[in-house]
C-alpha cells in the first residue's frame, strides 16, 4: 500500500510538473516581476482586470493549452502505469486493482484544472502587454513549432528520465551488493521471511 501510495504521489507531483513546465517561458518572463511585487503577491488576491482575463484566455486558446494538458497527463499516465504495475506483486487481481487506480486519478485530475492554475499563473506573473506578446509570438510559425515540440519534449525526458532512473537504480543496487555481502545475505534472509 505504502508503493501505491508513493506512486499516486508522483503522478499528482509529476502531473502538477507538466502544468509548471508548459508554463516556463511565461514564468522565467515574469520572474523579475514576480520578485519585485512579492509583498503584493503576499496580500489578498486581487481580481483580474476583465480585459487582461479576456488576453489570457485568448491566449490558452491560441496556445492549445487544454489539448497540452490533457496530452501531457495521457503520456505521463502511460509513463507511470509500467513502473506501477511492477511494484505490485504479481496476481491476477493487479490488471484490475491499476485499471481502476487510473480510472480514478484521471477523474480527480482534469485538464481543466491546470488550464485553471495556469491562467492564474499567467495573470501573476505577466502583465497584459506580455501576454499580447506571447499571443503574437504563438501565431508565428515558431511559435507554433514551438507549442507542438515542448510537449511532446517534455514527454519524452520524462520517459528517457524515468529510464535512466531505473537503470541508475538497478545498477547502484547491485554494486552495494556486490560490495556488501553480509548486506546481500540479510536481504536474502529477510525476502525468505517474508515469504
């Protein structure tokens, strides 16, 4: 329960990364303002000027951010399901038990919610020339190249990153092994135990 848990842990972090990924440029471009208006950001929030709230939309729209989100998260869950299924033990419950432990993640986790988060982000931390700006830039050729590689990119770091972690891992645990013997002996004894 503990591995499932920790799991469950990591898609929400992971997921809740996607967003903050898909909205670098925008945060690495309000970051100088974001440190000068940090005791506003501390006081109450304020609302969002309708005009700037009608840019910001404009500009999730021009920048397909629902359809990012909802792809990110589709290729993070396909990432994690994989590593899930093989930190359960082997049964014929497991298929079932990490079916439905989806199900019910992608039901708390919905797309919108991170178009939510990441229309707040915006008003945070760009003013609405910046996001005029950024609505012109996604227009552009370049723009466009640029909302159709980062996901994708991102998916694939991600995929290569988690590869390269498990292999890290594998490789790490059997050099301590290799080099403890006593250690490998007691985690012999304990699995022996357990079973």
């Amino acid at each position: 329960m503990k591995t499932l848990t920790l799991v469950a842990i990591s898609l929400f972090v992971g997921a809740s990364s996607l967003a903050a990924q898909s909205q670098a440029p925008s945060a690495a471009a309000g970051a100088a303002q974001a440190n000068s208006d940090s005791t506003a950001a501390s006081a109450a929030p304020q609302k969002t000027d309708p005009a700037k709230a009608a840019d910001i939309q404009r500009l999730l729209e021009v920048a397909g951010t629902k359809k990012m989100m909802a792809d990110s998260m589709a290729g993070l869950l396909a990432n994690i399901r994989p590593t899930l299924v093989k930190s359960l033990p082997p049964g014929p419950y497991r298929e079932k038990l990490v079916t439905l432990f989806f199900e019910r993640v992608q039901t708390k986790m919905q797309p919108q919610q991170f178009v939510d988060m990441a229309a707040a982000a915006y008003d945070k931390y760009l003013t609405d020339d910046e996001i005029k700006g950024l609505i012109a830039f996604y227009q552009t050729p370049l723009g466009q190249k640029t909302l159709t590689v980062l996901p994708q990119l991102t998916i694939e770091l991600q995929k290569k990153g988690m590869e390269a972690g498990e292999q890290a891992g594998r490789e790490s645990m059997q050099e301590v092994l290799a080099e403890h013997p006593d250690l490998a002996q007691s985690l012999q004894d304990a699995a022996a135990l357990r079973q």
